[in-house]
C-alpha cells in the first residue's frame, strides 16, 4: 500500500530541524516560509519573515520571500515597494530572474500591465524557450487588448509542451490561446486550441462560452447550439453577461434551422 506524502509538509519539518541547528539562518527561514506558503499557511509565514528581517533587514532572499507571500495574500501593494526598493538598491537583486519574475507579476495583481509586461519581455529575451514565461508576457499582453502579438505567443508557448511543469499547466495554457485567439478574430486557432486543451483539461464555462462563439462565427450553428447549452449548464448564474448573450443567440439559431 502506498503511503502519500506532503512534500511541503516534509520540507517545512526539514526546514525546521535545520533552523533548530543553525537559528536564523536565512536561506533556511526563507525556505521555510516558502514551504509554509505552499501549504497556504501564509500568516505564519509572514511572522516567521518579518521577525528574521528585524535581524537581517536588507537580506534579499528573506525580502524576496516576503513579497511572494504578500503576494499569495493578496497584498501586493504593500509587496511591490519592497521589491522595487531592493531592485534599487542591491544590483544582484535587480539582475536576479526570480526576484524580476515575482516583481512582474505582483504588477500584474494590481492590474498594472504596463509595468510587467517590459519586465516579462526581458525575461522572454534571456530565456525564449520557456513557455510559462511567454505564457506570462501573452497574458499581460491580453489584458492591455494586444491580442495579435499574444496569439503568436501563445501559439508558440503551447507548441513547446515538454516546456511546462504539468499536463494541466500546458492546457491552461492552450485555454489562454483560445480566449487571445477568440479576440483576435481568429475562431479556428481558438476551436483548435480547445481541442487540445481538452485533452488534459474538462470543460470549464469559460472554455464552453469560447468554443460556443467560435462555432457561432464560422456559421456551424449546431455546435454552436450544442455548446451554449452546455455552457449554460455549467454556468448557475456566475456568468450573467455572458449567460444573457447565450439565451440571446440560441432564440436567434431556432430561426436558423
């Protein structure tokens, strides 16, 4: 019988051996919250590093790995200050990926795209065959309606499947190309796009919605029919502009049998 394991579990008890050992050790209290981050015990993550700061006030990983859990808290506004302080201040800091990457994205929690998407660009440059990254820049790309140069993007990032930490990671990614793909006038890249995110993904109202619209542009209104249906099965009210549109459109294709 196999016996699951947590691995952040184990990892946050191995951290804690080690810091029984060697007290305030950052690179372990920063590993530390990590693990805790991941368990989701996130306030407890943030005491450990903000008493550690009160020692080592200016020690990146520990700044780093505050910001990353304000992140997951959902406070970036009081993250990004701090990591644009220490981008500023410490030149290793501001030529670290990690630490641009966490920056970018606490940008993109605060809506501001145009502020992550240079960042991403740099990242995309010194790394273009990682696909999450380009999944990221296409993302930012998205929200500020360019929904051209993310199609390409994403085309690029989904053919590059081995690239992503999972199966599901690649399908959301697929997903993202579809909704750039729908925007962008482009209903067959968004249909196929569907098709092979629903090989490691199920169907999703969102995903639903985009297959239904693409079907209803290309005129095959069956499909079209089949699939706002089965949208607004899944939907339950989440949707209720998009739920509104798809009442709308199948009273219109009964007239287009």
């Amino acid at each position: 019988m196999s016996t699951y394991t947590n691995p952040a579990l184990e990892a946050e008890l191995a951290y804690r051996r080690l810091l029984a050992v060697t007290p305030n050790n950052p690179d372990a209290v920063a590993s530390l919250a990590h693990a805790l981050t991941a368990q989701g015990k996130t306030a407890e993550a943030e005491a450990l590093l903000t008493t550690a700061l009160k020692a080592s006030p200016a020690d990146p990983r520990l700044l780093s790995q505050l910001a990353a859990v304000y992140g997951a808290e959902g406070k970036p506004e009081q993250a990004i200050p701090m990591i644009e302080q220490l981008r500023t201040t410490d030149p290793s800091a501001a030529s670290n990926p990690a630490i641009t990457r966490l920056l970018a994205h606490l940008y993109t929690l605060t809506g501001d795209n145009a502020k992550a998407e240079p960042l991403f660009r740099t990242l995309v440059s010194q790394n273009p065959k990682d696909p999450t990254l380009l999944d990221d820049l296409a993302s930012s790309l998205v929200e500020q309606q360019n929904f051209a140069e993310a199609q390409t993007l994403l085309t690029k990032a989904v053919s590059m499947r081995s690239g992503f930490p999972s199966d599901s990671a690649w399908g959301e990614a697929a997903g993202h190309l579809a909704f750039a793909a729908s925007r962008n006038h482009d209903p067959n890249m968004a249909l196929q796009a569907l098709t092979e995110r629903a090989t490691v993904l199920p169907n999703s109202p969102a995903s639903l919605f985009l297959e239904a619209t693409a079907h209803d542009a290309l005129h095959q209104y069956k499909d079209a029919e089949r699939a706002y249906r089965a949208f607004l099965t899944l939907a339950g009210g989440k949707y209720p502009d998009q739920e509104f549109q798809a009442r709308h459109r199948l009273i219109a294709l009964e007239h287009e049998r």
